[in-house]
C-alpha cells in the first residue's frame, strides 16, 4: 500500500465494469492534478465472480476511447482489511452499498457513501450496472464517472463543494 494521505476505494459487484472504470478515471484526474503522491486509488467487487480478470473488454474499449486504459486491472474481491485501509469507500449503487454497510465494521471512521454523492447534477443516484444492458451503456458509465470524480477530487483535494460538473 502506498504512502498517500487520502486512499479511495470503489466498489461494484464484478469489479470489471463499473468500479475499475472509475478507479482508471479518478486515478487520471488525480495524475493530471499531480496528486498521485497524496490520493491513492484502488476498486473491488462485492462478488468474487471474476477476481483475477482483466475488466470487461467493452469497458476497456469505451474508456479506450476517451484514454483511459483500464487494460493492466485486474478483478479482486472486498476484504473486511479494506475497512482499514481506505479513507473513501465509494458503491456504485446503493446494492452494493448495503453490502458495505453490512461488512463495515462499527469504528470505520472513513467516509462510506455512494459515488454520486459527488454528482449532484447527475440527477440519478446510482451508475447503472452496464453488463446486461445496452451497448452505450458503458458511455454512459463514463459520463457518470468522470462527473463524479471532478466533484470527489474538489471534496478530497478542499477546493470546494461535491456538486462537480464534468469536464469540458
Ligand atoms: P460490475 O458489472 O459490477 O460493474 O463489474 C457486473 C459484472 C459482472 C456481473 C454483473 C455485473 N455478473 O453478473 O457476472
């Protein structure tokens, strides 16, 4: 584990579409803000189905397009040492966060919520599971994601208010 001050943690079920996207994006916000030596980034799965696998190949390939590359991830399952380890643990729908509630141990003194809490203008509160869904599903994920994690790097970084607008 590094040395960073603040560490983030996103949580789907597989841990091969949502949570990786969103940890190869936080984790590009971050490096562009020149934060990586202070905001670690990392993401699992509530389900350990995939643990091992590279993310979804249409995953990889819609944040391809915006370049991220999301090719060198690798699926892993949560672990109640997680509770130790990350400042922000952050579900992508409130499924996955009742899991966490349900592991979370009574003393966690992190922030536990849902990603879009850092998205207000999203107008949703969860990002849509895309593995069964349709193909710009994974765009939309994007979307979501990248909204969200200007709104968590202000929050993180003290610049401001959660209520973050994506990038032009
Ligand atoms: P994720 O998507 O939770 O965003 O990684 C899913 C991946 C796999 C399955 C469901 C959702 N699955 O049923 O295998």
């Amino acid at each position: 584990m590094s040395t960073a001050e603040t560490r983030v943690l996103f949580v789907c079920l597989g841990n091969i579409c949502r949570s990786p996207t969103a940890q190869g994006v936080f984790a590009q916000f971050v490096d562009h803000s020149d934060l990586s030596h202070r905001i670690a980034v990392d993401s699992c799965g509530t389900a350990d189905w995939h643990t091992g696998k590279a993310p979804d190949e249409r995953a990889i390939a819609a944040a391809a397009e915006r370049n991220y590359d999301l090719s060198a991830l690798r699926a892993r399952h949560i672990t109640s040492e997680d509770f130790n380890r990350f400042d922000y643990i952050l579900a992508m729908d409130e499924s996955n966060l009742r899991t966490l509630v349900e592991l979370c141990p009574a003393d966690y003194h992190g922030h536990l919520s849902l990603l879009l809490d850092f998205y207000p203008g999203a107008g949703m509160s969860e990002v849509p599971d895309p593995y069964y869904g349709a193909a710009d599903g994974f765009a939309r994920v994007l979307d979501l994601i990248e909204g969200a994690s200007a709104g968590l790097l202000r929050a993180i970084s003290g610049q401001g208010r959660a209520d973050a607008h994506p990038p032009q």
